[in-house]
C-alpha cells in the first residue's frame, strides 16, 4: 500500500487524510500540537469558552455541494444542529442600528425604514446580493483523476451570466465606493465594519450565500467539529501523530522520500503540506523550491493577520450580535488605532460560560506582527496586551455601564499567539481581495517534484474552512493521480 504523509491536522489536512485513506492509501497525518484543529479551535480562560473559528460557515445547508464535503469527513452530519441567527451583522449609529440579515428581505426592510431616501440603492443592494447567492460554490475534480462518482466540472452556464456579470462589476470597485453612494450614515457605518479597501465583492458574496440558508454555525463550534472530523480518520485506519512536528520534507532526485520529524524520519510515497503555504516554503525544504507560481504567491497574498479578544462577562447581554458602535475615546494599540468595536455574544449557546455569564468575542484587523514580536524581544508583551485589555474593558463599561466589575476575564491572542500555534506567516488566516485582484488558485503541486503536493487556506483565495477543505481534497485527488488510483469519497 502506497505510503501518504500529511504535514498539519487542521481542516485541510484532516480533509487531505481522510480522502487519501478513502481512497485506498496508509495515512500518516503530522500535528505538531497536542490536539488537531489548527485555526479551527477555541480555548477556555477562567471558565469561559472562546470561539477561535467558526463565526459562519459555508456548507452548512444540505443541499449544497461543500455539505457533501463535510459529510463526507465526519464534520457534519444530519444530528448535528445548525444555528443560524439574526440578525448576521448590526452597526449602531447615534441610537439607530443598521442591520444585515440573512434574510434579504428583513434587510431591505430595515434599511429602508433607516433611509427611504436611499430606497434606489437599497433595492440595488438586494438586486445584488440576490445575484450572488445564485453562485453556490461549485465543486469540480481535478483534471485526470479517476473518480468513483461522475466526474465534476465547473462550467458558468446561461443562466448564472447575469450573476457572473453582478459578480464581475463588485470586484471591480471598493467596499468603500458601493458604501459611499448611499446618503445615510447609518448605512455607511454598517458598510464600514469591513475596510473600504476590500473589494465590495467581499462582502456582498457573503450576503449571497447566507441568504440561501447556508452559513451556519454547528453546534459545538470549532471543537465539536474537528472532534468528528478526527474520529471519523482514525476510525478508517488513520494514524495521527500529536506533538510531532515536521522540520523538512525530504527529496530525492525530484522526489519525495518522506518527512523529518524531530524524533526520526517518517518515509512517504507522497507527502501533503498544509502547513500556511509561504511559512512552509521558508520552513520545510532545503534548498528551498523554485516553482513560478510559488514567486507570485508571495508577490500577490495580503493575508488577513488579526489581533483576537475574548471577554468573559458575569452578565448576559441579549443580542447574538453587538452591534458594532463608534468608540467616543478610540482604542489604540501597537500602532494602529481603533475607532469602533462590537462583539459576537455566545449567551445563547450552552458551556461557553457559568451560568448567568457570556462569552464575548471581537477581533481588530491589521498586521501588526512586527510590534508584538519586538515587544515580546523587549520584554514588555504582556504589558502590552494587558494596555489593550484595559482599554477594551474601559469601552464596554462606558457602553454598558452594567458591567462594571462584572469583566472577569479579557484574553488576548496576538499575531504571534496563532503563528505560535498555527506555523502560519504572521498568524494569518485567510486572503481578502483588493479591486481588482486575480481570484486564480494555486496549482499546489510542483511540476518538477514527484509526490509532493500543497493543500489549506493560502492555496486558493479568499481561504477559510470550506476551502481548505476543498484544497484537502484536491490534494487527496493529486496523490490519486500520481498512483493511478481511484478518488473516493465512500
Ligand atoms: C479569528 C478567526 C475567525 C475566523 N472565522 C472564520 C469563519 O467564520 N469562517 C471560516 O470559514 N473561516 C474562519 N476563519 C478561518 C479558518 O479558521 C482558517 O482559514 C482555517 O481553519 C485554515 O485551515 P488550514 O487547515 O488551511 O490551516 P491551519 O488551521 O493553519 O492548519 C495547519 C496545521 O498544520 C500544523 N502545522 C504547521 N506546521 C507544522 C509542522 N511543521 N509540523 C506539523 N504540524 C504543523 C498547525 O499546527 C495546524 O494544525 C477564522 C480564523 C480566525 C483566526
């Protein structure tokens, strides 16, 4: 039996294993944490659970083609309940709170009892995001691999034009350019809690997808869902090796040999790096490789690296979601100055938090790497963080004056928690677009490598958990390839 070894158990690489055992080959699967997860995972301070992950995710709905995925890898099945709250995202503007739901009516709705004045560019928007949610994110198998069920390919057929010409006009302009043609402020403020320099694409496609029913969050979260995923490869036959960190990936004459691990050597026939991909390209080979998609990688990602907070509260605040509000004082930090805030709130879900207490959770986004890791040179990270948790707990309490001494626990994890964690450049997570840039893939593979193959979140933009997943797949699919193997799912 054909030798696979999997450097990484987060999503893409348990997708990877779970494939590659499905289909036939002896799985080794490499985490150098002591669970798996990767950046699928949430962690508990002082009683509180924090949800690392999972806010909304795609697949959710059974009857689209990345549910089937999930089943397929134990991540989601029919017992597994599915919320999906309203409303997806508010935003406070001087008392009034502009919302999205997933609903697109409920959206239209609110919005135009916000701003009847804006009604032209309010029916525009649901035009839009309805457009969008006709793409439902279609899989196909790569080129040349066997497959155990019709072969999928992605074709735009006639009727997806208008939407692929809806779609094509979004990615061209700003979030900040569709956010500025509506008059109200409290619209703009709504539009304002993702950067004006994203393409309006980023945004808009996720109100697509949310109102088909899809984007839910699974019961249990992060945790619950890698728990299934892990036992559903084990159960196959998978090993997985905890606390074992791959150093190098071993070639031979253009051809893996296997993996190094800091205790031994770990042969392969073909190896699956999850692994961020630029990290691991500095990280896992030597010399390093060449390949020309490798150089426009690095030349075109701008990974979204964020600064996460968990606030633990002995209240409970009624809303899922905090509407995001202006700071009157704003909240500065590692040289970067925030002027909003809000919170996913997990009051509604059981074990986040004691009785009568919630679990908060917000990040603030922006590369600020470079000043948590001279701080932590300089000795003075945790005074650091602890400035920040001060100034997040000043906020709420001017907010909510309720909950003054009622914050038992702020817990901040830095860029350098999830690289720490995680092996990814500068801790981050997925790729956002800007106007204008490619939305093309990576290949994954070398061309001049035999065996050795790339799969998670970096590979193909904008990432997240149903792409990793797929690139998991995608890179199960490869290795059939290679050994002229049947891809299967069952
Ligand atoms: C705050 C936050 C919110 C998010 N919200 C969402 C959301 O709502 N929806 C969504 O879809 N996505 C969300 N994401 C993104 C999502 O979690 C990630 O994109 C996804 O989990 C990435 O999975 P991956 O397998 O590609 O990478 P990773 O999770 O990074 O997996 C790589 C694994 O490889 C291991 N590893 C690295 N190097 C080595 C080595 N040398 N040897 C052995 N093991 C190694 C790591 O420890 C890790 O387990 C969020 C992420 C964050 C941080």
């Amino acid at each position: 039996m054909k030798k696979v070894a999997v450097v990484g158990a987060g999503v893409a690489g348990l997708s990877a294993a779970i494939y590659a055992l499905k289909s036939g080959f002896e799985v080794t699967l490499c985490e150098q944490n002591k669970t798996a997860g990767g950046f699928c995972t949430s962690w508990r301070r002082g009683g509180y659970l924090f949800e690392g992950a999972i806010h909304w995710m795609t697949g959710t709905h059974p009857e689209t083609p990345i549910y089937g995925m999930w089943k397929d890898t134990g991540a989601l099945n029919e017992s597994v309940k599915i919320h999906l709250n309203e409303p997806f995202k508010s935003a406070e503007w001087e008392g009034q709170v502009a919302s999205f739901y997933r609903d697109v009516n409920k959206t239209k709705e609110n919005l135009l009892s916000i701003s009847p004045e804006d009604e032209k560019r309010i029916l525009r928007l649901v035009n839009d995001i309805k457009m969008l949610s006709r793409f439902n994110r279609p899989l196909s198998d790569i080129k040349g691999v066997k497959t155990q069920n019709p072969k999928r390919r992605f074709r735009i057929t006639p009727d997806l034009l208008p939407a692929f010409f809806t779609a094509l006009r979004l990615y061209k302009t700003t979030n900040a350019k569709y956010m500025e043609k509506f008059k109200h402020p409290a619209i703009k403020w709504l539009f304002s809690t993702i950067s004006g320099k994203f393409s309006a694409i980023n945004r808009l496609f996720t109100l697509g997808i949310l109102s088909t029913g899809d984007g839910g969050y699974p019961e249990g979260g992060s945790l619950g869902m890698i728990a299934r995923m892990t036992e559903t490869f084990e159960t196959l036959g998978g090993k997985l090796l905890l606390n074992t960190k791959v150093k190098k990936v071993n070639i031979q004459n253009k051809e893996v040999t296997g993996v190094t691990l800091e205790n031994g050597f770990l042969p392969a026939d073909a190896v699956i790096v999850t692994q961020e991909t630029t990290a691991a390209m500095d990280q896992l080979f030597d010399p390093p490789l060449r390949e020309p998609w490798m150089k426009r990688l690095r030349k075109t990602i701008r990974p979204t690296v964020t600064t996460f907070i968990g606030v633990g509260i002995r209240d409970v605040l009624p809303e899922t979601q905090i509407p995001v509000w202006k700071l009157e004082k704003p909240i500065t930090y590692a040289g970067m100055t925030e002027t909003s805030l809000g919170f996913y709130n997990y009051a509604g879900y059981e074990g986040y938090a004691p009785q009568g207490c919630s679990s908060l959770t917000t990040w603030f986004t922006g590369d600020t790497y470079e000043f948590w890791k001279q701080a932590k040179e300089e000795g003075r990270y945790k005074r650091e963080k602890d400035a920040l948790a001060d100034q997040v707990k000043e906020a709420l309490c001017r907010k909510f004056p309720r909950l003054e001494g009622k914050i038992d626990v702020i817990d901040i994890a830095t860029p350098l928690t999830f690289e720490r964690y995680t092996g990814s450049h500068h801790g981050s997570w997925m790729t956002m677009f800007y106007k204008g840039d490619k939305l093309k893939a990576f290949p994954g593979y070398c061309k001049n490598i035999k065996g050795l193959y790339f799969a998670g979140h970096r590979i193909m933009p904008p990432g997240g958990l149903p792409i990793a997943l797929d690139t998991g797949r995608r890179a199960a699919q490869m290795v059939c390839r290679q050994f002229d193997a049947v891809f299967k799912t069952r």
